[in-house]
C-alpha cells in the first residue's frame, strides 16, 4: 500500500497496478476509440481498481470533475511504476494525434493534458507482442513514425476508416489490399465490420460526428437505401461505394472459391466450376455445397479464414476487387503526424 498526496492536495492511499494492469491502462488508452471515452474508462478503473483512501463509487466518479480524476490516476499508475523520467514527449505526440484523429472539445483536452509517465511503462511491453497500438507506442519516440509504420506495418498512426457490412470483408480486405501493393497496416486504415447494411448507417452517423479522419463506407448491392440515408450527412473527404455484384462474396473469383473448399476438404470432396453455376448468390450456393456434400456447417468468417490462406497473387482477385482498393488508396487523407 502506497501513502502519499495528490495534487488535489488530499492524502491518498492506493494500492499498485500490477504489471497486468499497467499493459492493459496503457493499451487501452491507445486503441482506436474516442478519447473522451477511453481516457474517462481507464482512469475511473485505475481508481475505483486501486484507491483506498479516499474511496470512491462509480456514481461518485461520475459527477467529478475531470481534472480530479485525471489526477488520482496519474498519481495511481505513476506511483505503481519502477522508475521515474521527465519524458512527457509521447503524452504530447498522443494528444497530437487524439486531436488530428477526433473531434475533441475543452473538456478532453484536460484528460489529454496528463502527466502519465508512457516512457517509464513502455518496459513492461513484451519485446514479442503483436498488439499494433502498442509497438506503435513504444516507436513514439523515434522520428519520422509514418516511414516506421510503413517499414513495420504497426497500422497506427491510422489515416483512414473502412466501414462494411460483415466480417468477411474485414478478414478479406486488408490481404486483398497487401496483394494489389496497398498495405493497409502500412498505410494507417482500419476496417471496421458493422454486424450489417443497418449498423452501417449507425456507424456512420456516429463516426461522421466524433472522427476526422476520412471514411469509406462499403455496403452490398441491396444497400441503395442505407446509401441514400449515409449521403445526407455525407462529409467530403467521405465516400460511399455500393457493391455492383450483389454481396462482397459474390466478388470472390470462382478459381478461389474452388482452390478454397478443395484445399480444405481434400480427402472428402473435390468440387469444379459445375458446383458453383447455380444462379445463387455465392454465401446460398456454398450453403447449400456444404449441406449437400456432407460438410460442417458454412459459416462466414471460418471460410474467409480459409481464403484468405489461398490468396496468393492478383490472379485471385476481380476486377471489382481491384477497383474497390483503388479507391481506398485514393481516398484524400487528412494531415496526421
């Protein structure tokens, strides 16, 4: 237990964060998410987690002002650390970069105008991990972060959002992408998979009022509604592209499919062009494959796992395919870092 006085000038005493509990402060206060609501989440946590004098309820933090609590969390996680620097460098560059990335007002500005010290926590990060927002933060340091990002494929600092309907699309895009010379981690573009076309509008709403980067929003060819209803809040730097083959399933090229379920179930079946000319749509005609044939059940994101292994030059993608990472790598981006 640790005794000491916050800057609010009260006696306090907490109790460590474990080196858990420092990874996952830090981690979480870097991920893409708006500020206001991760900073606020994280430093309640460390407050209610390890404060014991004062002691605070949830509804107590709630109405406090958030000067206070930036200020029992810092003395907290601080105070749970092994060393201390005077290196507030990276505290500067994050609140760059939360304002280039979100829209902030006064109030945020005082949780992002912290004295965390990120440069004695960075030690704590395994030298193994793959948490992008993490390597990236341990790179803070370092000059020219976006020629690091592009050499180490860390993904942050992100430049652009893409939004679509389902998880194959999220799992697809980005190897897609890698395959068309348009890395997106090296890029900076995160792709969001909404649960579909109605969360999509959402979404948007919702990201159109608290983010700034530029967003691309990608709906299936039944969307024409939900497309209608993203342009009239539409922002210029935005765009919205309606698929012009029916699902993003239906962009698959029919070798891939092939070379799919053949790799897959090689000592059970082998399929040809045959299998697939049904006049379905690709998702009903492998369910009804996958029934017929005796297999597992066909789930979506487990078969785009399963393509995405496949994928191994331009020659297993479409046309639409191609068109569609055009105009994501196109997409104006905004000045960040």
């Amino acid at each position: 237990m640790i005794t000491g006085k916050s800057k609010t000038e009260n006696s306090i005493k907490y109790k460590k964060l474990t080196s858990q509990q420092i990874i996952i402060s830090i981690d979480r206060l870097t991920r893409f998410k708006p500020t206001e609501e991760k900073y606020l989440r994280v430093f309640r946590d460390i407050i209610l987690s390890n404060l014991i004098e004062p002691k605070f309820k949830k509804s107590d933090l709630e109405n406090m002002e958030y000067s206070q609590i930036r200020d029992y969390a810092v003395e907290i996680f601080n105070g749970s650390l092994d060393e201390e620097t005077a290196d507030y460098s990276i505290n500067e560059k994050l609140k760059e970069y939360e304002n280039a990335t979100f829209v902030n007002n006064d109030s945020v500005q005082v949780l992002l105008d912290n004295k965390l010290n990120y440069a004695a926590s960075l030690k704590y990060i395994g030298g193994d991990t793959d948490v992008k927002n993490l390597i990236w933060l341990k790179n803070l340091g370092k000059s020219d972060i976006k020629k690091l990002r592009e050499k180490e494929k860390f993904l942050f600092p992100l430049e652009k959002v893409v939004i679509a309907e389902g998880i194959t699309e999220e799992i697809l895009l980005p190897v897609f992408a890698q395959i068309c010379g348009y890395d997106f981690d090296s890029n900076g573009v995160k792709v969001i998979a909404a649960g579909g076309k109605n969360q999509v509008v959402k979404l948007y709403y919702k990201l159109c009022e608290e983010l700034k980067l530029p967003i691309f929003i990608l709906l299936d060819k039944d969307a024409e509604s939900n497309g209608y209803s993203i342009n009239t809040k539409l922002r210029k730097q935005d765009e919205v592209y309606l698929l012009e083959s029916g699902e993003f399933e239906d962009l698959l090229p029919e070798k891939l499919i092939i070379k799919t379920v053949n790799s897959e179930f090689k000592n059970f079946v082998s399929i040809g062009p045959a299998d697939l000319d049904t006049g379905m749509s690709t998702v009903k005609t492998l369910e009804e494959l996958f029934k017929d044939k005796c297999l597992h059940e066909f789930k979506k994101a487990e078969f785009a796992q399963k393509v995405k292994q496949q994928i191994k030059s331009v020659n297993d993608t479409s046309s639409e395919l191609v068109n569609i990472i055009d105009e994501i790598k196109n997409l104006k981006t905004l000045n960040i870092l």
